[in-house]
C-alpha cells in the first residue's frame, strides 16, 4: 500500500524536482535533508520516498516535512519494494522541469540548483552532467573529485562520438545527473524493481535516446563511503543481474554501428560482471561448496560473451595487478586459485575496516 502526503505551495515555481529514496539511514539523513534545504535557490521540490524503512527514518521525514511547511516537501511512505520503485513513485508525482535523484546518506553543495538552473536556462539540454566528490568518511585525506571530461554534446552523432569519454565518467551514476522531466517521459524511462544495477539499466535507456547533454566542471555533489558499509552478502542471480547491464550497453553499442570503436568500454563491462560473481561467491554467507564455487565460475566463463570478450588480449592490458592475477587464473582454468585470491583480498579489506573503526572509536 502506497500514501502520500503532499503539501502544495501556490506561486512557487518548480524547477528542479529532487527525489530521495529512503530506507533505514536514520544515521546520515539528517544531513542529506539538510544539505537541501540549505540550496541557495528555492526553485525545487523535495520528494521523500520512504521505503518501508524499519528505523526512523520514515518518522525523519514526516518530521521535516512538518518543520518546514513553507517548503515544498512531499512524503511517500510505502511497503519496501526497493529503490527503484521508490524512484518510480518520485518521478510519478514529480513537477519539475528536471529531475535530480539524491542519495539519503550523501549531501549536496548549496549552489547545486542555482549554478545547475542557470545553466539549463541559458542552454537547455535533455541530460546535464556535474562533477562530484568521492568522500571517505573519517578520511578526508582519501578524497577524491572526479569531473566530466567532455565537451556539452548538442546531437545525438556527438553523443555517440564522445561516448567514450562519458562512459569513463561515471555514466550509470544517478546523482551526477539531471534529467529533463519532459525528455523522460517521452521515452518511457522507468527503473526495474532488480536489487543490483537498475540504475545503469535507467541509463542506458536514457543514453539510447539523448540527443544533447550539458556539462557542468563544478562539484556539486559528495558521494560518502564508509568503509566497511559496503552490503556483503551473497545474491544467488548477481551475475545474471551484472551480465544484463553488459549485454544492454553491447546491444546499445552495436546498433550505432560502434562495436569495434568501442569494444574496450564492452570488454570491461563483461568483466566487471565476472569480476563482481567472484566477489558474490566469496562472500561468508555463500551457501555453495567450494566445488561448487568453482563450477560456477567455470560456467561463467564459459558463456559466450565472456569468452568472446574477456580473453587473453584483454587481460594481457589490464595494468591493475590483482585484477590482471585474476584474470589469468580464471582464463587458464584455476578457479579455485580465483577464488582464494578474492577471498584473500576482501579478508584484507574486511580487515582495513575494523581497524578504521577501531581507532576512529578510540579517538572519539
């Protein structure tokens, strides 16, 4: 079951509408909420959608909403049917011109809807990429900016020809991103309700139809790591799950006549799909014997596209060290090796994280 509450103000305008999923962050939502009501403009909408959170969240965001009633705040509360119905829900009751998906335990810089809001008046485009700061929480030294590196695309041939460079720039992020409201409808783009990739599977469909996208070189967003937050947990379909993501982007690929152009940008998504079942089968909680395990992988690489793909050559320029060790033990057959690498790497990082905690508590 699905309510709304819904506050409507007469005479604001509506520019941007920002949509927020929300499922048990009662930690980091304060500040996510904050950050956009501290927006230097007020030309937006806040829709809230929580998932059927089992913390506080839920209550967080009434709260808000009735704390600040002079702002366009809007709560849906639903059964938990994951973030990318949530994000449904949003873009169903969204007004804006364009549409900004926001992360519940992340925050945005003040400017992002002035800076971005004159930019899209000045030169309107279906899509308008920004720049953004990958935060590690307690680590400030570990920050990273990351910025578009090219030019505003005006047609869809420049899209297709700089898609290289969009691709390295975080293309299946959402928070990157704003959507012209109007653009997404016409093409009828919807998230799935899958728990892994919906957001690049948005993407692609959105990347299928652009024909101009803006770019902004300013951060405006902070995306927030914590270490050891990271779900690790084993999901019995997570490869069929990455692979559709790969075998969407060759399909989207191959029918602009690019597939030789682009084959590196469709290599890696193969493997990012190996790569991530490897991960998925050394999780703690993977029910499979080790055997199994194995067979598993050797049925993955075995699959056509991966092998056609992901081979020799491609490993041969992986210049990363554990991922080119990897690579070589799944193509030549030691899957067990594989699987005793990864492990290994994720009982270091496992590791790394409990002592982050450790002194940061003993700091405290």
């Amino acid at each position: 079951m699905i309510y709304v509450k819904i506050d409507k103000m007469g005479g604001k305008i509506v520019f941007i509408s920002i949509i927020m999923p929300v499922y048990n962050v009662e930690e980091h939502l304060h500040r996510a909420l904050r950050s956009v009501l501290a927006q230097s403009s007020q030309a937006w909408e806040l829709i809230l959608v929580d998932d059927g959170s089992t913390d506080q969240s839920g209550r967080i965001c009434d709260q808000f909403q009735a704390q600040y009633p002079d702002q366009m705040i809007h709560v849906i509360h639903q059964e938990n049917l994951g973030s990318g119905m949530a994000r449904n829900a949003g873009l169903a009751q969204a007004q804006g011109e364009y549409i900004y998906f926001a992360d519940p335990d992340d925050y945005l810089e003040p400017t992002l809807i002035e800076d971005n809001r004159a930019q899209l008046l000045a030169e309107p485009t279906d899509l308008l990429v920004f720049g953004y700061e990958v935060a590690i929480a307690g680590s400030p030294h570990l920050n990273e900016v990351r910025l578009p590196a090219f030019p505003t695309l005006t047609t869809t041939e420049m899209v297709r020809d700089h898609f290289g460079n969009y691709y390295y720039n975080s293309p299946y992020a959402l928070w990157n991103k704003l959507y012209k409201r109007e653009f997404l409808a016409e093409i009828g783009a919807q998230f799935t309700d899958q728990v892994v990739g919906q957001d690049a599977l948005f993407n692609l469909d959105v990347l299928a139809e652009v024909s101009s996208i803006g770019v902004n070189r300013q951060v405006y967003y902070h995306y927030v790591k914590h270490p050891g937050s990271a779900i690790r947990r084993f999901r019995a379909k997570r490869f069929e799950l990455e692979s559709q993501i790969a075998q969407k982007l060759d399909c989207l690929i191959d029918s602009w006549g690019m597939s030789d152009r682009f084959r590196p940008l469709i290599q890696e998504a193969y493997w990012q799909a190996v790569y991530l079942e490897v991960v998925n089968l050394s999780h703690s909680d993977c029910p499979l014997s080790v055997c199994e395990q194995a067979q598993r992988l050797q049925a993955v690489v075995a699959q056509e596209q991966v092998s056609r793909y992901v081979d020799r050559s491609f490993a041969a320029q992986e210049t990363n060290v554990f991922r080119r060790q990897l690579m070589r033990a799944l193509l030549a057959g030691h899957y067990r090796w594989a699987l005793r690498l990864m492990k290994g790497r994720l009982a270091v990082e496992r590791g790394s994280a409990a002592i982050f905690y450790t002194v940061r508590q003993w700091l405290s």
